[in-house]
C-alpha cells in the first residue's frame, strides 16, 4: 500500500511540474509579446488565468468551491487582495478567484525559477525581504499598478512555515500600509485545504475540493498609518477564526 501511495506522490506531483512547464512553453509567443508592455497586463492577466492557472488546477485533480460573502465588481477600482498561504497552488487558486487582474507581490527569489521566473520578473512586485530600499521600492511599484486600475494581492504571512502544525502564522505589514497608504479596500480570502491537498512536502497530498470564502472588503478609507496594526491584527483573525472552525 505504502508503495501505492509513494507511486502516486511521484507520478502526481511530477505531472504538476510537467503542467506548469509545458502551458508556458504552449503560450510562450504570447507571454513575450504580453509583456512586453505594462499596458498590456490586462491581457496576460487573462491568458495567465485561463490558460495556465485554471487548466493547472483541474490537471491536477482539484475542484475549486468559492463562496463570496462578497464580489469584487468588475470595474477598474483596485483592492488588497491577501490570504494564507500554505502552498504553491496557491498562486493558481489566487488567479482563479479573482477575474480582475492584480498583481502580486512577492519574494525576490522566485525569479530564479526556471522559465517561470522570467515571466514572474517582468509582471509582478519582487522584493528582497533582506533590503530596506527594496521594502520602499515595492510601495513605489505598487502604486503604480494601483493608480492604473489594477489590485494587489500579498500573502502576508511572508512565506509558507517549515512547521506545517502552525494553522496561520503571523502577519507582516506591507500588504496594510500599501492598502493605507493608498486608500483602498482590503479583501481577505481563506484557503482551507491546499495544505491538506498540496503541501510543499513532496510526498504528501490528495486530489479533490479546494473550498475559499472570499470574505466582505474592509475599507481603509479614512484610516492613517497609526491604524496599521489593528487592521492587520483584524483581518489575520478573520482568517484565523474560519480556518479553526473549518
């Protein structure tokens, strides 16, 4: 049985790397040409979610179930999208939940994956956690994207804990004071089972429903830097109390 299972974990979880690499190979003409200007982004945005996000997730084996408390409208406001972050599936269910284009910030050492990597350099938000000037390029960066219409999405957890016991680790700041900053709803998302159905262990994880809520946005309208750490403290528990209950 235990041989079964180890079989399946490798086969599987090679299948996703073969997946990922061979939707960028099938689209590669178009991603160069999509990025090659920030104009365009609306238009890999659509090609990176139902080209190469969506066929990950259902090549895998994994229903995506969303429930939204509350729906993004389709329009060009801009939002702080954030979630937990157990996962490399999380970037797909992230594109998948959300038809408006974001952007996301992340680490600076994603780049350096192959073929991914490129195309991750040239649309997202690195940052180099190690850097102070990077921290504050980031804002520069993101406001950007936020002044053109587009939403950000931040996994404030930072990162995924090597201790997969930990339910949800703490929340760093950038994702509430680019919200503050710049006046724009923060829309929190619970993931509940890409832990359970994909964790970073190579050989661990199971086909099946991938369940989000979307919950209601919290404005930060009015809101200054002072208020920075209660809203942080305030979405983490909303995460937190459905992922307990969960």
């Amino acid at each position: 049985m235990k041989l079964l299972k180890y079989t399946f974990w490798l086969l599987w979880k090679s299948w996703f790397y073969f997946l990922v690499l061979i939707l960028i190979l099938l689209w590669l003409p178009l991603l160069f040409i999509l990025t090659a200007r920030t104009e365009w982004y609306r238009s890999f945005y659509w090609v990176a979610r139902n080209l190469w996000a969506t066929p990950i997730l259902y090549g895998m084996g994994f229903l995506p179930k969303i429930h939204r408390e509350y729906t993004v409208p389709n329009d060009r406001h801009s939002y702080m999208l954030v979630a937990n972050h157990y996962s490399m599936m999380d970037i797909m269910l992230m594109f998948y939940c959300s038809k408006n284009p974001f952007v996301f910030v992340g680490k600076k050492e994603l780049s350096k994956t192959l073929l991914f990597g490129y195309f991750y350099k040239r649309v997202a938000i690195m940052v180099d956690r190690k850097s102070p000037q990077s921290r504050k390029e980031v804002y520069a960066q993101a406001m950007e994207r936020i002044k053109a219409g587009l939403s950000i999405c931040i996994f404030p957890e930072g990162g995924v804990p090597d201790d997969e016991s930990i339910v949800l680790d703490s929340f760093k700041d950038g994702a509430f004071r680019i919200a503050i900053e710049c006046q724009i709803p923060i829309v929190p998302m619970v993931f509940y089972d890409t832990k359970k159905r994909f964790p970073f262990r190579f050989f661990a994880g199971s086909m099946g429903t991938m369940r989000v809520d979307i919950l209601r946005s919290i404005p930060t309208q009015g809101k200054t830097l002072d208020d920075k750490e209660s809203l942080r403290e305030e979405v983490r528990s909303l995460i937190l109390q459905r992922l307990t209950v969960a």
